[in-house]
C-alpha cells in the first residue's frame, strides 16, 4: 500500500477521535515508512461493537452485585478488563483467593490492608472499593 492509500476514515462513535497508529506503506521510491492512520471503517465497526459488548457486560456485572451474588471487586476487575487470573498475579495472590474474594460475604471481611491491595491495583482507593453498591459511577 502507498502512503497515498492509507486509510483515514473518522470514527463515529465517541472516545476514539484522537486515536492514531502507526502503519506502514511504501514511498514513491518504493520504501517503507512510517505513516500515521485514524483508521479505516470496518475496523471502527468493529471496535465499537466490542467496546459495546463490555458495557454490556458491565451492566450485567453490576445487577449481580445489586443483587448480592459478587462482590464489587468484579465490576473494577471487569472495568478494567482483567480476568481470575491477571488480577490474582497484579495483586500478589492465588487464583482461588481472587475467586474467594469475588464473593460478597468474603469480601466483606477482607482486612484493610487487603481491600488497599485491591484498590492499588485499580488505581482507586480502597473506601471507593469497599463502597461500591452497583449504584455508583
């Protein structure tokens, strides 16, 4: 592809008009280069449908800490899109601790040390985890 063709479709959904990449596509000495693109449409298509996907499992994650079945240290996991897994490695604990603390009754009894472990890790503090209802943000 030549720098002339690459693409530099808009986005037209929100949050994602200041987005660049860098790709890269030959000169008129037949080169490659270093190009600057917003993108093309079927790729905004798709980013979009995929960040609708998380809202949508937000959502969902939400009415089940409205309705007591997890803890909310799920909806920050999912918000900041973690698994078990990851999370259990960023805050130095064991999957089956994780999967342990997603549970209301468990979480509730957490030690503040912990919860601020938690909270490190989201980039929040621990009185915004430990107070999370389903409600709020």
């Amino acid at each position: 592809m030549e720098i002339s063709e690459v693409p530099q479709d808009q986005p037209d959904y929100p949050g994602r008009n200041n987005a660049r990449r860098l790709v890269y596509a030959t000169d008129k000495e037949g080169k490659y280069t270093g190009v600057t693109s917003v993108g093309w449409q079927p790729e905004h298509i798709v980013l979009k449908q995929a960040w609708e996907e998380v809202a949508e499992a937000l959502e969902h994650t939400r009415e089940q800490i409205r309705q007591g079945k997890l803890s909310p240290l799920a909806w920050f996991m999912q918000k900041n899109l973690m698994d078990v897994a990851l999370l259990a490695r960023y805050a130095g604990k064991w999957q089956w601790q994780v999967r342990r603390h997603l549970k209301p009754s468990v979480f509730k009894k957490l030690s503040p040390r912990m919860l601020e472990r938690y909270a490190r890790v989201f980039n929040i503090t621990a009185a915004e985890l430990q107070s999370f209802d389903g409600e709020s943000i």
